[in-house]
C-alpha cells in the first residue's frame, strides 16, 4: 500500500496533479489557446529594443515585399517602362521587356541577362482572382516565378514541370469558388500579396531575339473580370516609357527605410498571416508595438534600434559569403530559396542580396567573393574560371557566369557583357574540351576575346554562376563550382 501510495503521489505530480475525489478525476484548468501578453504592463525602453530587433530582422522581407507592390504595383498608372527600363504594371496586370533587362535598372540586385524578364505584383484585395496565359514555348526553357509576401514560391509553373500551354488562374487565400471552364488549374496563395516574374530564355543572337518576341507578346496577366477565353496580345516594344522619381544612386532602390520600419510593420502583420507556431511571436511584436503607439520614448527606441540592425546585421548580409551553405573553391549556395519555411536568417539574407530567387529545382545559384586563395575579389587584377569538360554546369535549362560590381549590379563597360554561358554562341573551348573564362579589366588577345567577362579597374566585384533546370549533380550537391585563380 506504501509503494502504491507513493507511485500515485509522483504520477500525480508529473502529470499536473490530478486530483481524485470521489473516486471522480478532477482536471486542472486548462489554459487558453494562445495567451497574449497582458496589455498595459511597463515595458523598459531596453526590452522594446530587444523585441524590435528581432521584429526588424523578421519582418524585413515581408515591408519589402509590401512597400515593393504599394509602389510599382500600387502607383503605375499603366502597363510600360520605368524610367524606361524597368518592366512596371499596375497591380493584377503585367510588362514584359522585349530584350535583356538594362544595367541601369536598380529595382533588383543581382539580376541576370540569360533571359527576357517581365513582372506582375499581385495584390488580390483588389481583384480576387487574376489569369495568367501561357502561351506554347515549344522546346524554349521557360519559368514563371510565382511568390507570396514571404518570397516562398506557391505555384510551380515552367518547362521543367510540363507545363500545358493555357489559362491559369490565382487566386488569393480567401477565395472560395469553382474553377471556371477554359482555365487549366487554380493557385492559391497563402497571402494577399504577391508577385509573378515570367523568364524566357533567349541567346544573344538576333535571329533568336526576333523568334522570341511572338512568344513573350502572348505573355498577359489580368483580373479574371476580363477572361474570355481567348488568347490576348501586346506588342511589348510598344509601350511607352514613365518617369521614375526615384532615379539615381549606385546602389537597390530602398525599399526598406528603417525610419519607416515599425510604422509599416503593424500593416504587414495584418497582411500575412501567422505560420503555425508563429503566433506567440506576432503577439510579443504586437505588445511592443501597442506599447510604443502611447509613449515618444519607446516609438524613438524603436526607430533608434532599426537603424542599427540595418546597419550592423542586414548590411552584412548583402555580401554572397554571408548566406547560404558552402558549396566548394569558395562559392556558397541556397538549399531553400524561395521555400524559406522558419529560415528566417536566409530570407532576410536573400531578400537583401538577391531577392526573388526561384527555388532549387528549378534554378541554383552559387555566389562567390573570393578567390581560391581566400582573397577579395578586386578590380585590377586579372583572374581565370576554368570549367573542366565534365564539370561545364549540368543543365536541361541553361547556365551563365554573371559579374556583379560591389552594389550587386552589372558593371559598365565598353563591350556591354555582363555574363558569359549557354547564351554565347561564340565562346572559346580549350582543346582539352575545358572552357576558360578571362575575368579582368583589359580584353585578352585573339579569339579569346569572346571568352572576357569585363571587370572593373578597382573596387570589389562579386561572381555568381546560374543553373536553370540544374541536373542532378548540381540539384543534389555532387557537382562543384570551379576554382577562381588569380593570374597576376
């Protein structure tokens, strides 16, 4: 009866001591759901800063993807260029370039010139549904990027899926209908706002830049209000140019102002809704945001520890050493872009250094700030990426090597090359099959002239190698970036 009485006693206190009365179990109160802290409670200026920084650094993404759509999306008064160079729409619409995106661009870092970009934010508290056509790319290697506000990728729609030319509808998280006839499949988004990048590849020839116009005029976004089940056209080329009031500067637009942060997130953290498990945390922000709308102090704290965390913790991660996985020689890779789930560092990271990055099975990329002896990619010097024959990037889609100026853009020069790779059809092998890329400022002698990535006479520079439809080896890590050798 002792034993009894005791292994009854310390059951009792590991499951929350039950209570036996009667021979009835009594039950402890069983708390609520989610318990929010209690408003009104003295929070020191050092806690809210705490609390901040961790907002800021979560949250980034997400005011980027919000300011991003409010501005283009939100104040493009129709379909055209900006500044014109930047494919801009207004929202639940699209622009397609006609030709490779323009150096002078500085909507997006680290953008590539492998393919005819276009772009749509979508933003369905304006329109609930939007149709997107595609139109039969025959053997072109093509995707449509297709992301919500947390930059994951929710629709997978390209060559390297199969997918059927047609009509193909989205739709936002609270819609709620039937799929109407002519549209071949719905896709839900889990947020209200989003946005579609469609990427068609075209070599730098101009018998294909003119095969591929056909092709991308058939490339439309619009509010399922307008869906006729016909195929409509426009001759992107023809679109007229619209002034860019924020022209200028070196570096991305800021769409992210740090003094702005925490009068935005509120906004955000309406918009998108908690991920399971994420609820105690948009709780704890909210606290802390309630809290600083009553008293200038805490409001200033905030603002004070956003331009810090921009400064100290987001700027770093601009640099392609600073995210991803190592990837071999120096470079680094994504294993989770745009299905960043809880990685919350990568997002941010991405976000700040090469935002809207597909997924891995459709596209891998590898950056690189360093040479194979560790030291900084510099302006002057003169450096040789060898691919050996068996190690030319494995690809159903295509693969280029891209040079980036120390602001993730192209750097201008006299020959306007700014990546090398499936897209040359002049390039230069070795005799031993192997394909020797010439980074320097000065162009090398003779034919290997077609094989000279132009970088800059000073200043540090970024390489990024791209793997569209990436084969196995490079899809599951097996194959390995080449060496970055410096010649002199």
């Amino acid at each position: 009866m002792k034993k009894t009485l005791i292994f009854s006693s310390l059951l009792g206190l590991s499951i929350g001591a039950f209570a036996q009365q009667g021979g009835q179990v009594l039950q402890p109160t069983k708390p609520s759901e989610v318990q929010s802290p209690i408003p009104g409670a003295p929070l020191s200026k050092e806690y809210v800063q705490a609390v901040g920084q961790m907002a800021y650094i979560w949250g980034w993404p997400l005011v980027n993807m919000h300011n991003r759509e409010a501005e283009i999306g939100g104040k493009t008064p129709y379909p055209g260029y900006l500044g014109g160079v930047l494919p801009v729409a207004p929202s639940n619409q699209n622009t397609m370039l006609h030709d490779y995106l323009a150096p002078e661009q500085r909507f997006i870092t680290s953008p590539n010139q492998d393919v005819v970009y276009g772009l749509s934010f979508l933003n369905f508290t304006k329109d609930p549904a939007v149709v997107v056509q595609i139109p039969d790319f025959g053997d072109r290697f093509w995707v449509y990027q297709i992301v919500d506000q947390r930059s994951n990728s929710f629709a997978t729609v390209g060559s390297m899926y199969g997918t059927k030319p047609g009509f193909y509808m989205f739709v936002g998280p609270d819609w709620k209908g039937e799929k109407p006839a002519g549209i071949e499949a719905v896709y839900k988004s889990p947020t209200n706002i989003g946005a579609i990048f469609p990427r068609v590849f075209m070599d730098d020839t101009e018998a294909d830049k003119a095969a591929v116009q056909p092709l991308i005029n058939q490339i439309r976004i619009y509010p399922l209000s307008e869906f006729t089940g016909e195929i409509k056209t426009t001759d992107w080329s023809q679109l007229k140019d619209i002034p860019n009031p924020n022209a200028g500067g070196d570096g991305e637009t800021a769409w992210v102002v740090p003094e702005k942060f925490f009068d935005q997130l509120p906004v955000v953290l309406e918009e998108v809704p908690a991920l399971p498990g994420e609820e105690a945390m948009y709780a704890w922000i909210r606290q802390v945001l309630d809290a600083a709308k009553d008293s200038p102090e805490l409001k200033q704290a905030l603002v004070d520890i956003a331009v810090e965390t921009e400064k100290s913790i987001i700027q770093p991660m601009f640099e392609f050493r600073n995210n991803g996985v190592e990837a071999g020689n120096g470079w680094r890779t994504q294993k989770n872009a745009a299905e960043f789930g809880y990685g919350y560092f990568q997002r941010t990271a991405t976000a700040k250094g090469n935002m809207f990055s597909n997924i891995p099975f459709e596209t891998m990329y590898f950056g690189a700030d360093f040479d194979m002896n560790k030291g900084r990619l510099t302006g002057g010097n003169k450096y040789e990426v060898t691919f050996k024959k068996d190690e030319i990037p494995p690809v159903n889609g295509f693969w280029s090597l891209t040079l980036y100026n120390e602001q993730h853009f192209f750097h201008p020069n006299e020959i306007d090359r700014y990546s090398l790779g499936t897209k040359n059809k002049s390039l230069v092998y070795n005799a031993d099959g192997s394909l020797t890329i010439y980074v320097q400022p000065t162009a090398p002698e003779g034919d290997l002239k077609n094989n000279w990535l132009p970088s800059p006479s000073e200043g540090v520079f970024s390489l990024y190698i791209r793997a569209y439809g990436p084969k196995k080896p490079i899809f599951e890590g097996t194959w390995t970036p080449p060496q970055i050798k410096k010649v002199n």
